[in-house]
C-alpha cells in the first residue's frame, strides 16, 4: 500500500498549494484574474480535502498500528497528517460558508494567514512521511532548529504554547467583534 499512499498525497499536495496561491492571489488584488480564481477556490479546497481523506485512510493501511505507535517519526507524521486534513477542511468550510466577506478587511489577512499555516502542516507532514520512506529533507532540520527534534515524540516548545494561547484569544475576540457589529 505504501506506493499508493506516495502517488495519492500529492494529489491534496497539488490541489492545497494550489488554493494557498489563490488565496495569496487574492489577498493581495480584486482585479479579474483573482476574482476568476477565487471563483474555483473552494472546489479545489473541498477536492483537497476528499483526496486528502483518501490518502489518509490508505496510509493508515501503509504499516500496522502497532508499528506506527512504536515509531515516534511514524507517530508524529500520523498526528501532523491528521492537523494538516483537518486544518484544510476548516479552511474549506471557512471560504465556503464565508462567501465573498472572507475578502473583506482583516478576514483577507486572516485568510492569508490561514493558507501559510496551512503549508506549514502539509510541508512538514510530507518531510515526516518523507523520512519514513528513507527520502529526508532539509525542513527538519529548520524544524530542529525551531527546537523540535523529529526522531522524538512531538511535543510543542513552550513559546508555540505561547502563540497559541495568543491565537485562540485573538479569534474569541475576533467572534465577539464580528457578532457585535452584526446585532
């Protein structure tokens, strides 16, 4: 089964580093060509998450469960695979639900935002997968650097703990403003 997980992650690879550059596209300009291809966004996101779906459940198929929770490599590229599908589902539902406002404001910027994070979980998935299929990359070593080594079990650095504790109340205070101006 591994052949067939390789082919078939590239294909929410393509599609989710496709729909990050129409994001930044579009973050950027309102002039025809975004708009034309913020017009096939959210179709490339929801095909990213049914392809992702797909090469998720086939490489859960790759090695036995047992051998996966003895890996911390294999543990770490399972948890990250499992952000990085429901982080893009998210951001699916996000544009789908939100309509044309997501480009309004400071939701353009948050949209923005989303999208590099969003390549940030997929590159680094991949250079996990990568060392677990013998091919390692040069992120994990920029990910070291970052303070996690990827041979160990994932665990967060105290300043990403940090980031996100700022993150969640930034986006509670963002809810509250947004239902505010609303009523």
């Amino acid at each position: 089964m591994a052949p067939y997980h390789v082919m078939l992650v590239h294909f929410p690879i393509a599609l989710w580093t496709t729909a990050a550059l129409i994001i930044l596209m579009r973050a950027f300009s309102d002039g025809a060509l975004a708009r034309a291809a913020d017009g096939a966004l959210t179709f490339l996101l929801f095909l990213g998450a049914v392809t992702g779906a797909l090469a998720f459940m086939v490489g859960l198929l790759v090695w036995p469960i047992e051998a996966v929770a003895g890996s911390p490599l294999a543990r770490n590229h399972l948890l990250l695979a499992i952000w990085s599908l429901a982080y893009w589902i998210v951001l699916w539902l996000l544009r789908w639900r939100g309509g044309e406002r997501v480009w309004q404001g400071t939701w353009r910027w948050i949209m923005l935002g989303l999208a590099a994070l969003g390549v940030g979980l997929q590159t680094i998935t991949g250079t996990l997968g990568g060392y677990l299929a013998g091919n390692p990359s040069i992120v994990s070593e920029v990910v070291r650097r970052l303070g996690w080594e990827v041979f160990t079990t994932f665990y967060l650095p105290d300043w990403i703990l940090i980031l996100l504790v700022i993150a969640a109340l930034i986006m509670i205070a963002l809810g509250f403003i947004g239902s505010r101006a609303r009523a």
